[in-house]
C-alpha cells in the first residue's frame, strides 16, 4: 500500500468505529486501525481493514507506528472519546487537520470543564469534585440533595447515579472510587463529580465546528441510572426554545476552546432555562448520527473523516424528515442465546434499520449503562411522532433470549 491512510486511534469496536472505515474508504483512504488489541474490533477481518499492534496510551508510540506507514498520511483520528486527545495531538505533530488537543483533554476531565464553563458564566449545575468517599457525601450535603454522581472522566453514563439519600452518595461513589476501573471499563478514577441534579427534559445538540445541526430529545430509563432508551429527531420544541438549547451548546464549545469538528452537548431544559449537563468532544454515540442521516440527509460521520483528512466541506441537508431510534436493553445478565424478531421489526412501515450491538454468545453484565443495550430499531417518517411510535413498535417486535448464569456454568446451553 502506498496511497494515502486515514489513520484510527483505537475507536469503536461496533458501530461507529466501523462507519469510520467505511467513510475513509468512500474518500478513497486506506484506514488503518492502531490498537492495543486489534481482535476485539470483529469488523476489522470481515472488512479487511489494516491493523496494526500499537501501545496508544503512549502518543510517542501512535506517531512512531504513523511514521511507518509507507505513503502519505492524509489524517489521524478517532471515534471514542478516550482517545480523540492523542489523536489529535498525533495529527498535530504531523502537520495534519487537528482539534487542540489541550482544549480535548480539558474538556474530557469534567471537574476542569465545569471550572471553565462557571468562569464564562455558562450556566450548569452547583458542582464538586471528591477525591474519596466523605468529601462526596460532604459535598452532597453542601449543594443540596438530590445529587448526580459521576465519574471525572467517563462516558455512556458507566457510574452515573441520581442520589437522594447520603448513603446513596456514599454507595455510588464508593462504586467508582474503591472499583478496579477494568471491571467498571472505565480509565483510572482519582475523584468523582457531585452535582445538583437539574430538572427538566433532556437533550442534546449535535454541532460540526461552531455550527448546530440538529436538536435531539433524549429518552431515558428509570432513575437512579441515566441509560438512554432512546432518541428523537427533532426535538419537540418550539423555535425559541430549539434556539436557546442550541445558543448555550455553542456558548460552552466556546468557553472550553472548542468548535473544531464534532461535539455532543448534553442539555437539560427546565423551569430556569436550558443547563448545561456536560459536553463532549466528539462525534455522538448510540447511532445518533445515523438516525440524523435518515432525516436530514446529512452523513457526520463522513463529514468527521473529511474534516479529519483536510476535505470537509459545510454539511449540507437533502431532506427534512423526521427519525427516531429505541434501544432493546437486556432484561438481566447472562449469555445472550438469540434475539427473535428482527425480520418481523424489519418489516413495519417507517422502520428503516434494525441491528444488534452486541452478538449471540456474548456475556451480558447489567451496568445501567450503554453497555445495557443489546441492538436498537431506526424509523423515519414525515412526522415525528409517527416515527417514534414506528420505533417504539419495532422495538417492541424484538426479544432477547439469555441464559442465565447459573444454566451456563452447569453446562447446560448449547
């Protein structure tokens, strides 16, 4: 090979990780995977996608790995949140299309952003961080239960819970304190975030650059977890109020030295007006991006590998549909056996695509988190409520059949 490559900083293991590759290849870009572990990406032998083993806890060793690539090296990112500051500080070093990567790496330490966000008067929550377990429920007392507790540096909501007792303080974060990380899939822990919790609906708003391309109201499991069950594009707002959520998205990309390529802004709109929960550098998870191509027209993630590699242009929408997306989450722990129903999901009118996250033969372990969820169902339709109700149905169409434990350790399943 001796083109151009789109170079990948681990990423994804399932969806957007692979949509990357498929992008780099739509550009006419080699993708190659750098990782620690190439075999837990399964989409990497069936695409045939070029791996190579690489230490990408070290940046040094992702821009060592990068300079024996023959060929030009058109840019480097990645898909997961853990590992878009090497990244971008890797594409930096060589000249390429980068984010700041100081700015990432701020932003992805939630105690920093929030310091940032307070200090350019963009409105969030009453916060603190608690590097052990009395200092949280300290916290807690000072800002008022209930609380949200959350690890510093973390996504897909692992190790978020809503308290509204003290010990409830103390159980959630002596979850994430006193937790081997490996078992919580999470990096090392030194403190967790305190905050009030705010009220209101959620959303999240999906910009490229400093610009909003669209407003999304987000559906969530029951508390004291913050599992998204799902999403629906576009919000049901009124003009004024979409243009508030996404005026105090672009204020905190501001205020945190952002507005290069994607970012996923959390937002909660209550009795006070829009609040920031958190912001993320990067493209958004959970096949948001997908479900916004079903109604707008507009690939993200094709525009993130083209702003990446030195070939963005604006985004521009070649419809104006509604989509809706609903997550089947597993039932309780244990093997997944089979999940039937995905060709009756299929066929209902306004489902577009029904896929599984996660593989029969593969273990589940209930997190309440993202890691929760086994597959999900895509609608689209001229309406928004119809699309939801078309993915709510299809969701529905679906069952996850898993074995418990204790069958699987008799030797009983096959």
């Amino acid at each position: 090979m001796t083109g151009e490559w789109l170079v990948l900083v681990e990423s994804n293991t399932t969806g957007s990780g692979r949509l990357f590759c498929a992008a780099a290849r739509r550009l006419g870009l080699q993708p190659v995977l750098l990782a620690r572990d190439p075999g837990r990406y399964g989409y990497v032998a069936a695409d045939r996608i070029d791996a190579r083993v690489v230490d990408t806890s070290s940046p040094d060793a992702v821009r060592a790995a990068c300079a024996d690539l023959p060929g030009r090296i058109a840019g480097v990112t990645s898909s997961s949140e853990y590992y878009i500051g090497t990244a971008a500080e890797v594409a930096g070093a060589l000249g390429r299309p980068h984010p700041d990567p100081d700015a990432i790496r701020s932003c992805r330490n939630k105690h920093s952003q929030r310091i940032r966000l307070q200090q350019a008067g963009v409105p969030g929550p009453a916060f603190a961080a608690a590097p052990r377990v009395p200092e949280a429920v300290v916290a807690a007392i000072r800002i008022g239960l209930p609380v949200v507790v959350k690890p510093v540096a973390g996504s897909g909501s692992i190790g978020t819970r809503s308290c509204r007792t003290l010990e409830e303080v103390r159980a959630a974060a002596s979850a994430v304190l006193d937790t081997d990380p490996a078992d919580l899939a999470l990096p090392p822990q030194p403190e967790v975030m305190v905050e009030a919790q705010l009220d209101g609906a959620e959303y999240s708003v999906e910009t490229l650059d400093d610009q909003v391309v669209a407003v999304i109201r987000k559906r969530l499991g029951p508390e004291p977890y913050f599992l998204e069950t799902g999403h629906d594009f576009p919000a049901p707002l009124d003009p004024a109020e979409r243009a508030a959520i996404g005026e105090i998205a672009v204020a905190a990309l501001r205020a945190l030295g952002l507005g290069w390529g994607a970012a996923h802004v959390e937002v909660r709109a209550g009795a006070v007006g829009p609040r920031i929960v958190e912001v993320n550098p990067r493209l958004a998870g959970g096949m948001i991006p997908r479900m916004i191509q079903e109604a707008l027209g507009v690939d993200l993630i094709f525009q993130v590998v083209a702003k990446a590699a030195g070939r963005a242009e604006p985004p521009q929408p070649t419809r104006s549909r509604a989509a809706s997306i609903r997550f089947l989450v597993a039932p309780a722990s244990g093997r997944l056996v089979e999940v039937a129903g995905m060709s009756a999901a299929q066929r209902l009118p306004g489902v577009v695509e029904v896929g599984l996250t996660c593989q029969p033969g593969q273990d589940v372990v209930i997190r309440h988190s993202f890691q929760d969820r086994l597959g999900y169902v895509i609608a689209s339709a001229a309406d928004g409520n119809v699309a939801a109700q078309a993915a709510e149905d299809g969701v529905r169409a679906l069952e996850a059949r898993i074995a418990p434990a204790s069958v699987i350790a008799e030797g009983f399943l096959r």
